[in-house]
C-alpha cells in the first residue's frame, strides 16, 4: 500500500491512502532540524520562473522563503491576487516536499518590500549583486565562516538599482558576488543554495575526521 507524508501543524505524519478523502495515519516521523536555517528574499519574476525557483529552492533545502516587490518586478500583485499566488505557491512547495521526500515544510512569507527585508536578518545576511567585482566579496568567501544561519536576496530580473543596494546594505545585508557570468534570478537560487549546502558538509566532513 503506497506510503505518504502528510504535513499538519508544522509536524509530519505517516499514513496511506484509505477511502477518500480520509488518509490512514500510522506513524508520526521525527524531524530534525537543518545544519544550517537559510531565509531566501526573493524578488518577484515572471510566475513561470518563479514557481520553477520555489520547486528548486524546496529541493536545495530553504527553510523559508519571502517573496518581494523590487522596482524591476515584472509581476506586480494587488492584496487580491497575492492572497491568490500565496496559495498556489504554498501548493507547490508542499507538493515539492512530497516529491523531494523533504519532511519538513518551507515556510512562506507574504510578499512584502525591500524595506522591510531587515526582519528576516540571520547571522550571516547577503544580496547577490552582479556589479560587485571585489574577489573578497565572493560568496565563498562568506561561506568560508560557517554561519549558523544565512539571509541572502536575490533581485528581479533587471536586477536591483544603485539605491535599492544602498538601502539593502545600510540594513545589513553585504554585497557579494557570485562569479563573472550574470546568472539569472532562479539560477542565481539555485546557485547560492547549492554552494551553502556543499559548505555545510565540507564543515560537517572536517569536523568528523
């Protein structure tokens, strides 16, 4: 009989498909939390990419994720439609843990603006930022320290203006680079979580030997 996990409350369960639309419950599956909390700022892309980026982002273990509105936004939303895209897009990460066999659940934040960003500060807080030429500033190099918890934003598809980084780095969050190619936003994600997943096991490697 096929085995699912099932998501209530922030707690995951084991069950099996019984006579619809009732599930069978018969375990409870312990969780453990993630070696490192990672919070992704997003800017808000076409739905397409966006929707692609939270699948990916969910397999590459986010813990959270807070869309935004960023003066090169495609996607403008009205309180109507944002109530609507936060359903589906909670639709599509529980169905990207499923598919991910992940059994913990990506929390997501209402969209909201670049100024109020600074609420979802970590330890180690960064915004990808395609102009910063400075080889210290590479992501690696912020990696290099282990933090505990990583913020990091990514732009829209025009990337941010001049001031929008000036705002971003006056609430904390350092400029970095991730290499000479312009990568776009969804890969850019992808990119920054795949680093800080080989980092964390790196650490977790030199640790035990």
């Amino acid at each position: 009989m096929k085995q699912v996990f099932t998501i209530c409350d922030d707690e995951v369960f084991l069950a099996h498909p019984a006579k619809k639309p009732y599930l069978y419950v018969f375990g409870k599956e312990e969780t453990e939390p993630r070696l490192v909390d990672v919070t992704l700022c997003a800017a808000l892309i076409k739905s397409d990419r966006f929707e692609w980026m939270l699948q990916k982002a969910c397999e590459l273990g986010v813990s959270r994720i807070v869309p935004f509105v960023s003066r090169y936004s495609i996607i403008q939303l009205d309180d109507k439609k944002a109530l609507k895209k936060m359903e589906r897009w909670n639709s599509i990460l529980m169905a990207a843990c499923r598919q991910c066999n992940r059994s913990d659940k990506v929390e997501l934040l209402p969209v909201t603006t670049i100024d109020n960003l600074a609420e979802y500060k970590s330890r180690c807080n960064l915004v990808a930022y395609e102009k910063e030429d400075e080889p210290s500033r590479h992501l690696a190099n912020f990696l290099q320290k282990n933090p505990s918890s990583v913020t990091f934003c990514v732009g829209p598809e025009g990337g941010f203006t001049p001031a929008e980084i000036e705002r971003l780095n006056e609430q904390g969050f350092a400029s970095c680079s991730l290499g000479n190619d312009i990568l776009r936003a969804e890969t850019a994600v992808c990119y920054v979580l795949s680093c800080i997943e080989y980092q964390t096991h790196c650490q977790n490697w030199e640790v035990e030997s």
